[in-house]
C-alpha cells in the first residue's frame, strides 16, 4: 500500500507518467515525465554522475564515470577523443547509428550494449581485452559467436546473451571463476523453417557450466533440452563448495 501511494503522489505531481495499461486498465509501466528527465540528466552531468552523448559537449571534465550513448551524437569521435575514456567505468550504448572505439575503453567495470545494431564479432575481441569488466550486456546484437578469449575476463560476474544468434559456448568460459548470471534466451531463424528456434546452448555446454564455481543463475531460454543434461549440471552444483542456489528457466523470451 505504501508503494502504491508513492506512486499516486508521483503520478499527481505530473513527476511519472502512465504509458502501458493492463486488460482491467491497471498501470503496468510508467515513464518519467520528459521536463522532469532532462532535469535528472542535467545534474548527473553536474555532478559528473552519469553523461548522455548529447551533453559531452558541455561537460566539466573530461574525466567521466558512466557514459551513456543513446542518441545519433554529431562528431562524437571528437568528442570522445577530449575524454579520458580509460577512466570511464561504465558504458551504455543503444539506439544509435555511431560506430564507438570500445578498444580505447580499458577499464570498463559495465558495458551494456543491448540493441546496439553496429556491434560485431570483431567488436568482442576488444572486449575481450577489459580485464576489469564485470558486467557484459549483448542482448539483442548481432553477435554470432563468442571468442575463446572470453575466458580473459575473469572478473565477469554476469554474461547476458539473449535474444542473440548465439548457438554454442567456447570451452574457456569454464575459466570464468566469478561468473554469477549467465542469461541465454532464443533468436528467431527465419532462414530455416523446419527449425524456427535456435537452441542457445549446446548440450555439452552444460558441462562447462558445471565447473563454475560462483554460478548461482542460470537462466535458459530453451524450448527443450535433454532432461538428463540439466540433472547432471546441477548434482555438480550441489556437490561444489560455494553452491547456494541455481535457478533453470525454461521458457520462451
């Protein structure tokens, strides 16, 4: 009830906006109010918080935290050229047409790259080279395959390669130690019709997960899957040290 009373105030005070309504006309998701959000991007920038690609131009320093690239940016690589991109921690990247020189960003912690049109396989080689990143978001690219040198980022914590062409895992993912989340969903083949699903993960990739020790969220997109696979990964994650508690999903995105 609390929740829903902060959210009355916050809609009465023109703050959020309703945008999607249930069958019984109940609000599902809101937005925030379009005065209200360049507000927030305007004392992020400020307070060198978060910068959208849009507001480089008018930055304070030229050493920024989080940068945030959502929007067709005129002579971004200039600007991007101004930056201490090494500094920067954490990178989003969606709805633009730029091309960004991920190999400039070294010590990226978080890339989410989610819907990004002009990623490639080539692109993950350079990102193969962030050995501080933590956080991995392919969601929705057009990434076909994942480099061996996967298995360089040893500080990743979640890998996220849903709704991608993905079909199979390099065995050096088992060197991936911290690995938390792994997400993997389906992608439409349309260049097949006796086969309109894509399996995501190859059957002897489960026995490369079950050598992970951290990994505790295993989410799988999978219209099917050998039921004697999924047995077997997790009797190995309950025999291993650091096992709390491992979640399989198997349903459709």
């Amino acid at each position: 009830m609390m929740a829903e009373s902060i959210l009355d105030e916050l809609v009465a005070s023109n703050i959020i906006l309703p945008v999607k309504h249930n069958d019984i006309s109940q609000v599902e998701a809101w937005k925030v109010h379009q005065l209200m959000f360049q507000t927030i991007l305007l004392d992020s920038a400020d307070e060198n918080f978060l910068v959208t690609g849009d507001m480089l131009q008018s930055r304070r320093s030229n050493r920024i935290r989080r940068l945030a690239i959502h929007t067709h940016t005129r002579h971004l690589e200039r600007l991007l050229n101004a930056i201490d991109l090494p500094f920067v921690h954490s990178l989003s990247i969606f709805g633009t047409e730029n091309r960004i020189p991920l190999e400039k960003f070294e010590g990226l912690r978080v890339l989410d790259v989610q819907g990004w049109r002009k990623l490639d396989n080539d692109d993950l080689l350079h990102i193969c080279k962030m050995p501080l990143l933590r956080y991995l978001g392919l969601r929705d690219t057009r990434v076909t395959k994942i480099p061996p040198e996967i298995g360089n980022l040893r500080c990743l914590e979640t890998l996220d390669l849903r709704q991608t062409p993905v079909t199979e895992l390099p065995k050096q993912v088992g060197r991936l130690h911290r690995l938390f989340h792994l997400l993997v969903g389906n992608h439409q083949d349309q260049s097949n019709a006796s086969r309109i699903r894509v399996c995501q993960l190859l059957p002897g990739d489960l026995e490369i997960l079950s050598a992970l020790p951290s990994l505790q969220h295993l989410l799988l997109g999978l219209d099917f899957f050998p039921e004697q696979e999924l047995e077997s990964l997790l009797s190995a994650k309950k025999r291993q040290k650091y096992f709390d508690a491992i979640m399989i999903m198997i349903n459709e995105y």
